[in-house]
C-alpha cells in the first residue's frame, strides 16, 4: 500500500513521531523525518531532515529538495510540536506563549503549505494532523498548548474545504493520554479509568495515522478523531 510513497513526518526524533517513522518505514513508503533535534534512524529508506518547522523558509526550501532529488510527496504528518510545555497564566510570557503557537499552528500550516503545492499533479495526497484531546478539554497552565491545538482541528477543516478540488483530504488526530516511554510501570488506576481499560500507545496513533492516509480513505475529510479510550466521554464528580 505505502511501498514507493514519499512520507514527510515532523516532529520525528521522538515519542509518537518516531513510532510514525517506523510504521511508515515499515510499509515500504520513501520517510523524510524533520525535526530541531538530531537523531539517527536504522531504515534505508529515512531520511532525516533537521529544520525548524516555524521557519517558513526552511520549511518550503526542504519540500523543494524532496522534490528535486525524490519526487513528489503523497503525504504530510504535521506532528512536530512543543508538547509539554505547562506554565501558570500569571507567570507565562509573551514570548513563551508565542514560541508555542508559531511551532504547533503556524509551524502546521508552513509544512501543509508547502506540502499542498509540492503534490500539485498528484492523483493521490493525505494531510494528517496531530492535534490533542487538550483543544476541547484542559488542565490549568495549559493556555498556550491548548490554544495550539484548537487552532489544529480548526485549520484541519478550513484546509478540507479549500482542497476541495484537489485530491488532498485533510484529518486529525486527538490523541489522549499515549504513552511513550514507560508503559509498563503505569498504576491499575491509570488504565482503569479509560473506559478502554487501558493507557494509549503511540501504536494506536499509528494505526489511525496509517487509515486516514490510506489512498482508499478519499470521503474521510475535514474530521478530528479522538483517540483517547474513551476518557472524553466520561463525567467527572468530586468524591
């Protein structure tokens, strides 16, 4: 299904991005994982680009090169993002709430941009977002991450509709909790209180990631999938 696809994936060093690598990879798809940080990858078929995504001109320089010395891309996973950043509203600063915002909005919409015209001839291309449950519901000190990620969703369907005419569908993902690095030492309560039974694992993410980019997946459009087990659909009382 993948074999010979050109798979752009940001945010690729670590945590889910890394998993997307691999299960692109995996499927036989051409990855050019981006990230700020340096990493390595053991696939023949990865490439690793170091960029920063809210760098506008980076960002349509590397999409050129891909172009140049690859091809046309098939697909976009904007998963790059400042994901744990949590600070008091009373003490965050106009720089802070701003370097959140230019890496996960406008970093997103500098990669779709650029992606949108470097697929310009293609019968086939898929966006895939990466938002976060976070857009719709929140911690306190989570002002700038949740911001971020409602814009996401929000861009996701403007983008669907604008594509209209072009074969790119645009989709994204809210992931819940999805844990990365130490799922085995998590307590019976963390799981039991998803209606799932269970944490998230980067591979459910994947696995979502993988369906909507399917190049059968063409009337999946415009759509924000929550991928939480079920945790946003439970009311919560004080004991």
């Amino acid at each position: 299904m993948y074999k010979d696809k050109i798979v752009i994936i940001t945010g690729a060093a670590g945590g889910i991005g890394r998993y997307l690598v691999k299960g692109y990879a995996d499927a036989g798809a051409r990855v050019f994982a981006i990230d700020i940080k340096e990493t390595t990858f053991d696939y023949y078929n990865v490439t690793f680009c170091h960029i920063d995504i809210k760098d506008a001109v980076s960002v349509k320089a590397l999409f050129q090169n891909v172009i140049l010395e690859n091809g046309k891309p098939h697909i976009l996973i904007n998963n790059g993002a400042v994901s744990k950043f949590n600070k008091s509203i009373f003490e965050m600063t106009d720089e802070e709430f701003r370097q959140v915002i230019e890496v996960n909005l406008c970093g997103t919409f500098y990669c779709s941009r650029a992606f949108i015209h470097a697929n310009s001839g293609e019968s086939y291309g898929r966006i895939v977002n990466i938002a976060s449950t976070r857009w719709a519901q929140n911690e306190p000190g989570w002002e700038a991450y949740g911001a971020s990620k409602g814009g996401i969703v929000s861009l996701t369907g403007s983008m669907a509709v604008s594509l209209k005419d072009t074969p790119i569908t645009v989709n994204s993902i809210s992931p819940g909790w999805i844990e990365t690095e130490s799922f085995d030492s998590l307590r019976e309560i963390d799981h039991l209180q998803h209606p799932s039974g269970r944490v998230g694992k980067p591979e459910d993410i994947v696995k979502a990631a993988m369906f909507l980019s399917d190049p059968g997946n063409d009337f999946i459009n415009g759509e924000n999938i929550v991928i939480d087990g079920g945790m946003t659909k439970r009311m919560f009382y004080a004991e």
